[in-house]
C-alpha cells in the first residue's frame, strides 16, 4: 500500500489501543548544514482524529521535505494555535553541535523537546533509526514522516523554526546567503566560506570548515554571549 493511501495513524492507533494516551511524534530539521542549529519538535496529536480524520485545516499534511514553503507556513499556523494539540520545539546551537557532535547534540535536541511536554509522553514515535539516549519509550519507523501524521506534525515545527531562525541569522550575516540555502552546503555557500570565511553560527566541526578555522568579523561575536538570543521564539 502506498504513503498516501496508507493509515498515517496506524503506529499512534496501535498504541492508542494499549492505553497509551500520551503518543508524541518526534522530528528534526538541521542534521547536514554547515552552519546554524539543529532543531528538534515533539507533537501529541488528539486520538479522536484517527476515527474523525485530521482537521480541515491539516489536509495534506506529509513530510516537511515534500511541502512547499506556503504549505509549511500553513501547516504551522495551524499545529501552533490548535489547543488540542499539544508541542514542544527545541535546539542546540552550533557552538554545542561541535562540542558534542551533530548526532548527539540531534538527539539532545529530541530529549529537550520531549521534556517540554508535560505531562511527559507515554511512548515516542522516531522517524528513522532508535534514538538509544532516549527518555521515554519509542518505536522507531523509516520514513516516519510519510507515514505517520504526528512525525509530519513534528517535521513541519521543526523545519519551518529552523528555517525562520535561518532568515534571523541571513539579516546578521547576509554575505553568506542563508536566507536561500539555510546553511546547507551549497556552491553559493561554499564560495562565501572561501571569500569570507566562518561566522559565529557556522560549525567548525564540518568539512570544509574544520581545516581553514577562520573567522569574518569576530567582534560580532558578541552577539552571541547571550544565551537569550538561541532562546527566542521563533
């Protein structure tokens, strides 16, 4: 059967029925950029819409990749101002990406946002592989954000948090083109690292970054000793 004729609430169904209430999709958005944070959501969807189906206003709901811009922001207006559902975003900065390593600080990011949910989730539906640091029992499912409606939930906060920040940062550090590429490594990008160097956000742990260590404009590093400013809503 195919994603889109598939039950997208077949793995929540199933838990539902074992009298977990409280089933959190969990996703993230930034694992493979050279530079900014990575970005982890966590979503509790209500139970009653595996029987009534999904609202009007998540119709088409998938994967973040597969949406558009104007369908993520959609999306987003929706999940954020819905009072039955109920979410949680978190990140981890670059400085901490290279401290800890992008898999570990990915998985903290997932932790993080989990913990914001209170009272914590029964049970964590993980797109892609286990998350072994895990707090709170999962199933892991490939491709979950196809296939399961609170990983897509989960996979639209996270991408669009991430890609907002990234907009924030294109204002701070226009040079770079972050505002188009959202710090993934393309040739615009790469020329700019060669012209102008590392910025701030940018993760020295990632080749090409990691050998040249360089730094454009270090005094507005400043910017960045506020912790207050990796805490902003996006």
């Amino acid at each position: 059967m195919s994603a889109k004729l598939s039950d997208r609430f077949e793995f929540e169904r199933a838990l539902w029925q074992k009298n977990f209430a409280r089933v959190a999709g969990v996703d993230e958005a930034g694992r493979g950029p050279l530079a900014g944070p990575v970005v982890a959501a966590a979503a509790i969807l209500p139970s009653r819409w595996a029987e009534s189906g999904l609202p009007a206003g998540l119709t088409g709901l998938n994967d973040s990749k597969q949406l558009t811009v104007v369908q993520r922001e959609k999306f987003f207006s929706f999940l954020t101002a819905c009072t039955e559902i109920e979410f949680a975003v978190a990140r981890i900065d670059a400085a901490q990406i290279d401290e800890i390593n992008i898999l570990r600080a990915t998985h903290r990011a997932m932790n993080d946002a989990l913990a914001q949910l209170n009272p914590p989730p029964q049970h964590a539906l993980v797109d892609g592989r286990p998350v072994r640091t895990m707090r709170v029992p999962q199933t892991a499912i490939v491709k979950g954000d196809a296939r399961s409606y609170s990983i897509a939930a989960a996979s639209v906060l996270a991408k669009v948090t991430r890609d907002r920040l990234m907009l924030d940062f294109h204002a701070q550090f226009p040079e770079y083109g972050f505002a188009e590429h959202k710090g993934y490594g393309t040739a615009k990008h790469l020329a700019a690292i060669e012209k102008f160097g590392a910025c701030p956000i940018h993760r020295r742990s990632f080749a090409p970054l990691k050998p040249k260590d360089k730094i454009v404009n270090p005094q507005i590093s400043q910017i960045f000793a506020d912790e207050s400013f990796f805490k902003k809503s996006a």
